[in-house]
C-alpha cells in the first residue's frame, strides 16, 4: 500500500480540485498584446469573475478559455488535460453570452436539447434532462414558447439552462446580466448564484461592474490593459488593493500620494497628515467613503476642518466631496433629513486608520 506524505497528498488534493489552469497565455494582434502573459487556477465549484474596464482583455480571455479565440502563447488546461488547441465542442465548456444567442425559430425545450443532440444523447435520455433544466431554473411552463416570447430575465435563465444541459466541467458568462435593467439585475444574480451552486460548476465570468463581482465572486481577478492587476477574495480586493488602479476601479475612494516619515506617519503631498505606524518611504494611501466620519468631541485631538465641495443624496446616505487641507476626500454618512451638508459649509472629520491601506512606491506597478 502506497502511503502519501502531506506534502504529496496536498498535491494530489489540488489536482483533482483542479478544474481550469490558464499557463501564461497571451493573445496578440499584430503587435498589439490584447492579453499579457495571464495565470490563473479555479478549482471545482468556484466563482471566479474577470473584472475590469472595457478593452482589458477580459473577454478574449474567456473566448481563449472556450476555444473561441486561439492563444498566442501559453497553454489552457481543463480537468488536467490541455485543451489549448481543441475546437470548443471538445472543451467540455459551457458558455452564456452576452446577447443569449438562443435560436428564435426553435421553442425553448429545443433550445436546452440542442447541445445534448451534438452529442448524440438518446431521445428519451434528452427529454428527461430538459425536463431537470426547466425546473432548476424554475421555468417549466415555458417549454414549448418560442424565444421571441419570453422577458428579458427568462431569456437569460433559458441560456443559462442550455449551457448547464451539457454538465459542462466550467460554465462561462460573458456579461450575462448586461441587457438587463437594474432591478432585475440584481434578482437574477441571486438566482443565478444559487443555479450555479447548486449544481457546484466551476464558473468563469466577465462583467465590468464591481457591485457585480463584489457580491458573486469567491475570487475576483482585476485585469487592466490586458495584465493581471490582482487576484484575491472581494474583501482582499477591496480592501487591500495591491494597486493604486485596483483601489480606484473597485468602489469609491480617494488616493493620496506622499511619503512616510521616521515616526510611521503619512504626510501627503499638500501636506495632510496621518499618524500611523507604516515604514518610512515614498508611498500612496488610500481612504475609503467610510473611513472619513464625521468627527465627536471624544476625538477633538485628531479631528480635522473640512470644507464641503459638493454633496449628492443616494437614499440610504449622503456621498460628499470634502476639501481637507488640500486634499479631496469622500465621505458617506447618514445625515438627518433636511440636513445634508451644502457646499461652503465645514465639518470636523477623523480619518480612521483602521484598516487603512497603505501602497509602498515598490509595490505599485500600476
């Protein structure tokens, strides 16, 4: 009998967990590099969201990992097995995109069978999974509707059970919830979310809104001009952006650049100042909307003036835009109806430093 030690019992833990692993792609156009040298696993059952703003690459990442798109360099694997140079319909994907891209002329049970007949699934065989589709995306009375006659939100559900019809090993969504409008966005990612736990498939998918990935994602992977900023959990990428880009582009914040001092101070460049107990040296921090409150008499010591620039009223709390010794900073706050501050007037803020993120000049590659 083989014993494993720990080291080689985590190893094969990891790769049987293992669902995709993307090996230093890179996909150029011309001499335009669309994606840069790009790794990643996800491991079974995981959601993982490729975030970031229009033309990073987040899409032709997708479509390399579908088939769609043939990497410059590097290598795909799925299950283990490299997938690099497969066509799609030997990837063992299935992918949601952006429009649907259900067949209009065929009903909606045509639609989720249409992947089990490629693959040559019997009859019976395929009715019966059909059947399991349209009860999992709680749709059962829309079998036999054609596409034309179903909402927007029902579209997308119908796509999501004909990517899942297969028992695809990583489903893909490209933007899935883009056409939708804002309400039902936010119902349908929780439907989704429970779809995809349910049936513990390894999920890829792209979006550019951060409220999206913030609150589907196990991980999140920030790109920026086709290159990986950061990969972490939402509360890693929240709040401990490795960048000064990842902690502009995930929520609201204000980046202030100076330096550290011998005490462990942070001084910026306008001069406000921060104790704290960071290592001297050049360096960028960053302050949140929650983490400038609105100052008590027990803090009058670091209590600071700020002048209101402009204030703006989101229902649950008030966003406003402070000048504070030359440095712009955001606050939100809930204030007392009819007593949201106007521009001109001047507050007594703190900056709490817990949890305040502190970039050293080294680590920022952005």
């Amino acid at each position: 009998m083989l014993v494993l030690s720990e080291k080689d019992e985590n190893v094969v833990r990891e790769s049987n967990d293992l669902v995709v692993e993307l090996r230093s792609i890179s996909k150029l156009y011309g001499d335009t590099a669309a994606v840069a040298d790009i790794s990643l696993k996800a491991r079974r059952g995981e959601l993982l969201c490729l975030l970031g703003p229009s033309g990073c690459g987040k899409t032709t990442t997708l479509r390399m990992v579908a088939g769609f798109v043939e990497p410059s360099s590097g290598s795909i694997c799925i299950n283990n097995i490299d997938m690099t140079h497969q066509p799609p319909y030997r990837r063992d994907t299935g992918m949601v995109f952006q429009s649907y891209a259900l067949f209009p002329h065929m009903t909606v049970a045509e639609n989720i069978a249409f992947g089990l007949e490629n693959l040559r699934w019997p009859r019976q065989k395929r009715e019966k999974r059909v059947e399991e589709m349209l009860k999992l995306v709680e749709l059962p009375h829309l079998a036999q509707r054609l596409p034309s006659q179903l909402s927007g939100g029902q579209q997308q559900r119908i796509a999501l059970a004909r990517a899942l019809a297969i028992k695809p090993a990583v489903l893909l969504l490209d933007e899935p919830f883009s056409n939708l409008d804002a309400q039902l966005r936010v119902r349908m990612r929780e439907e989704l979310q429970e779809v995809v736990r349910s049936v513990n498939v390894t999920t890829l998918f792209v979006t550019h809104d951060q409220e999206e990935a913030l609150t589907m994602s196990d991980r999140i992977m920030v790109m920026n001009a086709g290159k990986v900023e950061q990969i972490g959990t939402p509360g890693e990428i929240y709040e401990a952006p490795a960048t000064p880009f990842v902690a502009k582009f995930i929520g609201w914040c204000s980046l202030l650049k100076g330096a550290v001092d011998n005490t462990g101070a942070f001084t910026s460049t306008a001069g406000l100042r921060i104790k704290g107990n960071w290592s001297a040296g050049p360096a960028t921090v960053v302050i949140r909307p929650e983490q400038v409150k609105l100052s008590t008499d027990g803090a009058a010591g670091q209590s600071q003036q700020a002048r209101v620039l402009h204030s703006r009223y989101c229902g649950g709390a008030t966003r406003v835009v402070l000048d504070v010794n030359g440095e712009q900073l955001t606050m939100q706050e809930r204030f007392s109806f009819g007593r949201h501050p106007k521009p001109g007037d001047v507050l007594g803020i703190t900056i709490s430093t817990d949890n305040l993120r502190l970039i050293p000049m080294q680590e920022q590659h952005a």
